[in-house]
C-alpha cells in the first residue's frame, strides 16, 4: 500500500507505472488515454478508465 499522490491521506494500490504515482478510486484515470504507454497491457489505471467510459456510454 501507498499513498495517493493527490490525497496523501488515502492509502490506495494502484499505481501508473509510466508516471511513477499512485492514485485512489476517486483520481484513478490514465493521464494519457491517447498516447501510447508500453506499461499499457499491464496497467490497472488504464483498464478501469477504459471500462467506466465504456459503462457512462451504455
């Protein structure tokens, strides 16, 4: 566990690999959805960004 970079009261496990930060639920959001990033395949950041605009779009 860490800290979030922007809420450095909440403890969160995920981490952008690409940026080196860490960010809770609530700032859980790849920073470039559009740009490639080789940590992609892998990423948990990218992959719960995707499914919620996926999800707001239905």
């Amino acid at each position: 566990m860490a800290k979030c970079t922007v809420h450095p009261e909440r403890d969160t496990s995920y981490q952008c690999h690409k940026h080196k930060v860490w960010l809770c639920r609530k700032c859980l959001a790849c920073r470039d959805p559009h740009i490639y990033c080789r940590y992609r395949s892998s990423c948990i950041i990218w992959f719960a960004t995707k499914r919620d605009k996926e999800n707001s779009l239905s």
